[in-house]
C-alpha cells in the first residue's frame, strides 16, 4: 500500500473511531473528544484531497468553534447528585437501523461519482475551489449538504422525545 493510500485509510479509521465514541461513550466529555477527533478526521480529509482551504475552514469553524460551544453547553447541562452531567442514552434500534441504512445508500450513491481512492485536482485559490465546487464537483457538494439536512432531521427527530 502506498503512503496516499495508508493516509485515506487512516483518516477513515480516525474518522469511524471519533464517531463511535460520539455514538457510545457514556461521559460527555467523552463524547466531545470524539466529535473533536472526528471533525479533525474530516478536515484532514479536506487536505488529502487538495482543499486547504476547506480544511482550515473546519479546523476554524468546527474544532475551533462548534466544539468549544459543545464544551461550554456541557459545563452548563443539568448536574446529577454526584456532579457529574446528567445523559440519557437515545440509542433506539429504529433509528440505528435508519442511520445504516441511510448511510449505506449514501455510499453506494457516492462512490460511482467521487474518486474515493485518489486525490483530485487541488484549488488554490478561493475562485478556483468556487468554481471546482459549484462545477465539475457540484453532485458531491450538493449530496454533502442533503447529508447535512437528513442529520438535522434525525437529530430534531431524536431530540423531540425530550418530554417522554
């Protein structure tokens, strides 16, 4: 295996590992770490590809930004009688079963139209990645941002049986 192929596997891997701790970890900051290494897996995806500028933006805006804020709202969730945060596990076998699903149409859909296996053609410049997103990558931009929106569904869908 080549240096380029031993690095998408490792950010895969990186990627999946920070993303079961997000799923099963039962401590918060746990999970925060998790999500912190996933963003970090993503943004080193971002590089692999050829788009810094894409991976500045999620180091900056996701790891610096959105976990911090995740950071904060986890020192000010609802304390138990030891001061340890108080989390109910939603983990519900419909909606796992969904996010596999989802997800493996996803990639079944992705796979034909992004080179998944190979670096493509780096933009430099903020005109050249507008144009190489809003051009020839436009289906993958498009299914990232679907993506996107079916997580905010799934998390709202979650979220809503707060009352239960």
């Amino acid at each position: 295996m080549n240096t380029a192929g031993a690095l998408f596997w490792g950010l895969s891997a990186l990627a999946v590992t920070g993303g079961l701790i997000v799923v099963f970890a039962r401590d918060v900051m746990r999970m925060a770490a998790g999500l912190g290494t996933f963003f970090l897996a993503v943004a080193g995806f971002f590089a692999y590809y050829g788009f810094g500028f894409l991976a500045l933006a999620e180091l900056f805006v996701y790891v610096g930004g959105v976990l911090v804020l995740i950071l904060f709202a986890i020192m000010l969730v609802h304390r138990g009688a030891g001061g340890a945060p108080v989390l109910e596990s939603r983990l519900d076998l419909v909606i796992t079963t969904a996010v596999v699903a989802i997800s493996g149409m996803l990639f079944a859909l992705l796979r034909p139209i992004v080179g998944l296996f190979g670096p493509t053609g780096a933009a430099g410049t903020p005109s050249a990645l507008s144009s190489l997103l809003l051009g020839s990558m436009l289906p993958q931009f498009e299914a990232v941002g679907v993506l996107l929106l079916a997580a905010l569904a799934v998390v709202v869908l979650v979220m809503g049986g707060e009352g239960r």
